[in-house]
C-alpha cells in the first residue's frame, strides 16, 4: 500500500464525530467555493485620479505614496470576500472551542444522504468499478476532502449529488458539464487526494426512464487549477493567522 492507500484506510467513515474532529479548524473541499471568493476593491477610479492628479502637480509625491499605501491596503482586504472572511470566522471558532458547529441540515441535505449509496450502486453497475469508502483526507496543514469514494482499479475519485429539486439533475444531463457550484470542491477533493481523475455523479432516481436517471461527468486534474487553489489555500490560511495573531487569539 502506497501512502494514499494508508490514509484512505485510516480515513473511513464520514458525518460522525471522528469525522467532524478531523476537519476541525481545516478548509474544507465543499467549502472552497467560500474560501476562492474575493470583494471588488473599487480603487481603480481612485488610482487613475491620483495619477492625473500628481502629473499634474496638484498633491505632492508624498501625499500620493500616502495614498497608495491606504489604496494597497484596501486591495488586499478585498482580496478576501464575505464568503471566505465568515467561512474564516467559523474556522477560527472551532479552534477556539475546540469543537464543530454541527447543523441538522434540511429536507435537500437528507435526500441527498439518503440516496448517496443508490448512486454508488448505481455507478458500479453501470461502470464495472468498484468503489471504496473513504474519510476525510488531510492536505498540508491547514485543508483536507472528503470525496465520496475512490475508485478502486485506478486513480480517481467519485462525488456524488442527489439533486433536491430534478431541474439541477436535468441541467447536468443536458449540459454535460460540472456545476459551477461544485467546481472547487471536485477539484479540491482531487488535489487532497492526489487523484487523476473524479467522477462527478448527478443520481435521481425519480426520473422515469431508466438512463437518464444516472449522470457521469469525468472531471480530469488540472495543474494549473491546483496551483492556483495551492496558493489560495496559503494565502487564506496566511490571512487567518495574521487575524489571530492581532486580536491575541494565537
């Protein structure tokens, strides 16, 4: 066994409270959606005036270092978007509490557990694979996944949705193309377990005809999406440090 091999053994299982405390404190592939999310800084007409304005001599260069000083700033808060400070929020709780938040979820989040298991089914027998269950897979220090399965006779991954509402499902099918929703997540899930591949799963069992009730995308890896969620990861993770760090929360 390969040292993958070894964490997905170990990794068994998930929504229990081993699970939960595996993530504590971690981004989380279904939340890298909130974590990529970035504000519009707005500075753009206020860069442009201050240039014009020391062309032309009516600040000093003094006063116009002064402001960009204040305009870079401005930049790099904007850098992180609500999504990701209140998603930062709730990583900085968990580790002050040493504990998850844990929500009893809705009607759509039910369904979904409910049919994540038909849809495996469902996917073995129409693929010949054999997939096995995994847990939550640490990347570096501060980010880990959860994928659904991994896909025992190569290296991919499976994620699976039970769409709540049948549009979402017809919309996969017609579209052949991975939600925008789910684009961080399947990518991320592939990054922290150093898959090849992931098969995304659309499965809605109420469709009356048969084939149409299973949905395949294949999802290959992208290194310079990797790259790019890499650094993501590090900036943010950099950002929560400095954050506790100032408030004495360290």
């Amino acid at each position: 066994m390969d040292d993958l091999d070894n964490a997905l053994s170990d990794a068994i299982g998930q929504r229990n409270m081993a699970w939960h405390k595996e993530r504590l404190g971690r981004f989380t592939s279904s939340q890298f959606g909130s974590l990529v999310s970035q504000g519009t800084p707005g500075t753009k007409a206020r860069k442009l005036r201050l240039e014009k304005d020391l062309l032309s001599e009516k600040i000093t260069k003094e006063v116009y270092d002064r402001e960009i000083i204040d305009i870079k700033f401005i930049e790099y808060n904007a850098r992180f978007g609500d999504g990701c400070k209140t998603y930062v929020y709730e990583k900085i709780a968990e580790i002050l509490t040493n504990s998850v938040h844990m929500t009893g979820g809705g009607m759509a989040t039910e369904w979904g557990t409910e049919q994540e298991s038909n849809a495996i089914r469902e996917y073995e027998n129409l693929t010949g694979k054999k997939v096995k269950e995994c847990g939550f897979l640490k990347y570096g220090d501060f980010a880990g996944g959860s994928p659904d399965g991994k896909v025992e006779s190569d290296n991919g991954i499976i994620e699976v949705k039970s769409p709540f509402n049948p549009s979402n499902h017809i919309k996969v099918m017609i579209t052949q193309e991975l939600p925008k929703n789910h684009f961080w997540q399947v990518h991320g899930n592939i990054l922290a377990t150093k898959s090849d591949y992931c098969d995304y799963i659309s499965y809605d069992p109420r469709m009356i005809e048969k084939e149409t009730q299973l949905v395949i995308i294949r999802v290959e890896k992208d290194q310079e999406i990797q790259e790019e969620l890499i650094n993501r990861i590090n900036e943010v993770s950099k950002f929560m440090h400095d954050l506790m760090k100032k408030h004495d929360l360290l």
